[in-house]
C-alpha cells in the first residue's frame, strides 16, 4: 500500500469533478490535466501492483499445498518471475511518486566568485573552474567560459562557466554554495596554512517559454573586452553588459568577436538567472521544500571543504569526506555528485505525494 493512497483517489475524484466544468480557463485546465494524469497513473501502478502481489501469495499457497516434486521447481520459478515483475512495477511508481525536478535534464550556468581570502581565493576560484571543465569533459558535455574577472596571478574574481548537455542541472545544483579551501598559499612565506572561500551558483539554463522579458526592462551597455582573445579585445566594443533594471540582475558577456552573439548569449544568461529567482521564490512557498531541499543549497551556507594539507574532501550536505583531495580536483566528482543525489531523493521521499506532484 503506498502512503496517501485514500488522499490520492480524493484528490482523483476532486480533480475530475473540476475539470467537468466548461467554465475552468484552459491555461488551468492544461495544469490540472496534467497532474490528474499523473495521480491516475500512480493508482493504476499501485493497482497492478497489489495485483502481482495478490499473484505472489497465491502462488506461495499452491507451492505450499503441492504433493508432486516434479512440480515445485515450477512454482519456485513461477514465484521467482512474478517477484521480479513486482520489483520492477515497484520502481516505477517511486518514480511516478517522486519525480526528478522538472529542471534537472537542463544545461547550466555555473558562476563562480572568489570570497574571503584575496588573491588565495581567486586562485581557489580558478581551481574549481579546471574541476568543474574537467568534470564536464569526462560526462561528455560541453563547456565554455562566457564571461571572467581574472586577477594577474591567474585567478579569477568571477567566472561564468556555460556547460551544455543532458541532466546536468540534475548533477550540479546542489554544488551551489560557499566552498571552502584550506591550504598554504604559494605567497605565504612561513608555511601557515589559510582559510579562503569561494562561492558557486548553478542556473538551469532557461528556455524561451520560461522567462519573457519587456525590451524596455533591459539597459544594453558595450564595452571592450579585456583577457586573452587576440587584438579585437582591444581595439572594438563587443563584449555585453545587460541590466535588467526591475530586478537588478546584472550579466555580461565577452567571449565572441561579435558583439550580437556576447548580446544573444548575456540573454541567455539573465533568463537563467530570471528562472533560478522564480524557482527560489516557489520553493520558499514551501517551508518542507525550503528546509529539505534548499536549505542545503543555499548560496550563503558552507557546503564543502578542501583540505589540501590532508588530500582530503569533505562535503557537508551529505557528511561524506573522501581522503583524494587530488583527485577530485581533476575533476572525479562522480562519488559525491552521485551521494549529493541519492540523498536529494531520500528528502523527496520524506515529502507528501500530492505537494510533489502539484510542484512538479
């Protein structure tokens, strides 16, 4: 029996009742529908599974009462298929009943910024930029920096990372944060060990039917780049500098030679950030949401620490510390990103089905 079965068939029933109605507007009616297809899918799977679980017992109780020898093997295969047909149906309908976020097939913006620490936490900023290109190499996916501060030691103050490919939303979100270096900077003469931070925001990249956004929201500034690109960095103005002034939000762009592609590519950008703002502000509607899902993602809150004295990792979503400090920083995220997952799912699980199914 799955939790909130009886909830679940009322809210079947309310949902049919309502969309009866001719009066219901159809943006509604397309929401409605959708959620009632997917609670009479969640019913039609638990049905089928009492079914094979109706089967299982039946089974047993023949395999029980049986004199012939030459026919147990049968019953015990007989019984072994239809576990596997539950186990199978089971895991579908936790998906049903659980569903991933709706964002989580989408490319990403990953924004890096040095925190505390000076120059140390620009270096740190550049470090996890190789970690996370390194690790989008080895996913398959494809990564550019569109946008970067860089200091004139080789770190940087910020950088945009765009990384393009399937699910990697799903993969990063929860690398939003402050991470946090430990190591003795290559300036420090005594060999003392620093403390610098740097902080990581991830924006499922927005599609066209997200965010709309007025033109005479936007100011559109041009200046001329600066860093490696060759000698149209100095002589035209074609990195892009777009405000969106109902918001604030700010985003630039620099990496094309064409002034219209860092344009379209700044636009990209901010609808990102636009989507990342609304989703914030769903998710704050819902206190269980906030505290489960957010609340360890949150921009603000310490979620990992580098220890490079002790080649040693420690993520503190998950309280999951790896001694391969070195490795990680190649870019071998799979271990945490997968636990980072695992957990994320547990926490949906602690959730009621109809709220996820209405967010979703």
């Amino acid at each position: 029996m799955i939790p909130e079965i009886e909830d679940i068939k009322k809210r079947q029933s309310e949902l049919t009742q309502i969309l009866s109605s001719s009066d219901l507007e159809n943006s509604k009616r397309h929401v409605l529908q959708k959620e009632l297809s997917q609670v009479s899918m969640i019913l039609d799977k638990s049905s089928l599974l009492e079914d094979i679980r109706l089967q299982i017992e039946q089974a047993k109780i023949q395999a029980a009462e049986n004199t012939d020898q030459e026919l147990a093997p049968l019953y015990q295969e007989e019984i072994a298929d239809l576990e596997k047909k539950r186990t199978v149906q089971a895991e579908q309908l936790d998906d049903l009943m659980y569903p991933p976020d709706e964002h989580d097939d989408r490319s990403v913006y990953l924004e890096i910024r040095a925190g505390t620490g000076g120059q140390e936490a620009a270096l740190f900023a550049s470090d996890l930029l190789k970690m996370y290109t390194n690790y989008a190499l080895k996913k398959g996916w494809k990564a550019t920096v569109d946008s970067s501060s860089s200091t004139d030691l080789g770190g940087f103050r910020e950088v945009v990372l765009h990384i393009k490919g399937k699910d990697v939303y799903g993969h990063l979100k929860r690398e939003s944060g402050v991470h946090r270096v430990q190591r003795v900077p290559f300036t420090e003469g005594s060999g003392r060990i620093h403390t610098s931070t740097a902080t990581v925001a991830v924006l499922p990249e927005a599609k066209e039917v997200d965010i709309k956004i007025k033109p005479e929201d936007l100011r559109i500034d041009v200046f001329r780049a600066s860093g490696a690109g060759g000698q149209h960095v100095n002589t035209t103005d074609s990195a892009v500098r777009i405000t969106h002034i109902p918001t604030g939000v700010v985003v630039s762009c620099q990496d094309e030679r064409s002034q219209h592609k860092n344009k379209a590519k700044a636009m990209k950008h901010l609808q990102s950030k636009l989507l990342m703002d609304q989703i914030e502000k769903a998710q704050a509607k819902m206190s269980k949401m906030r505290k489960e899902q957010v609340g360890a993602g949150t921009r603000a809150e310490k979620v990992r620490t580098y220890n490079y004295p002790q080649n040693r990792v420690t993520d503190h979503q998950v309280n999951l510390t790896l001694k391969k400090l070195d490795v990680i920083m190649e870019g071998e995220l799979n271990e945490i990103t997968d636990a980072l997952r695992q957990n994320e799912r547990e926490m949906r699980k602690k959730q009621s089905v109809l709220e996820l199914i209405k967010s979703n």
